[in-house]
C-alpha cells in the first residue's frame, strides 16, 4: 500500500504551515486525493519528488496512476481528485 500524508505531515517537510500546503494542492501545485470523509492525503512519492529542485507541477506525472485504499460506493458515478472527475 501507499504511504499517505496528513497536510501537517508535508507542511513540516515543507517547513510551513499546513494551510499553504492545502492551498498548493487546491492551485495543483502538489497532487493530493480526498479520503471518503473529505479530508485531504498526499503520496509519500509525490512530496519526494517535490522537495526536489527540478520539479515541476506542470510536467510531473505519477509513476503509478491508480488510486489505492479508494472505493467508490455503488451507485457513485466516480470520485474527484485535484477537482478532476475520475471513472
């Protein structure tokens, strides 16, 4: 399975407060998902690679696309991540 992050996790990577964090991923400036309560995570993989200097969140793609621990209820039509409908 993958490793998620809390927002508070990744703001302290970051060095800043968990608000811009959620700001960033609401501009699409790092790739979050939505847990079924709402709540905002982070791959692990996606914070490395945007510690790194040469990231760019306009070029960065995931190397494993697929959504992991999601289940989408019966009779739902998909799920939004980045505000981006998924089927």
């Amino acid at each position: 399975m993958t490793d998620l992050m809390t927002p508070a996790e990744v703001a302290r990577a970051f060095r800043v407060d968990p608000k811009t964090v959620t700001r960033w991923a609401h501009a699409g400036r790092i790739p979050s998902i939505r847990t079924p309560g709402g709540h905002r995570r982070f791959r692990a993989t996606d914070v490395q690679a945007a510690l790194r200097p040469d990231y760019d969140p306009m070029t960065y793609e995931r190397e494993d696309d697929e959504l992991i621990g999601v289940t989408v209820p019966a009779g739902v039509d998909g799920i939004a991540i980045n505000g981006r409908g998924v089927r």
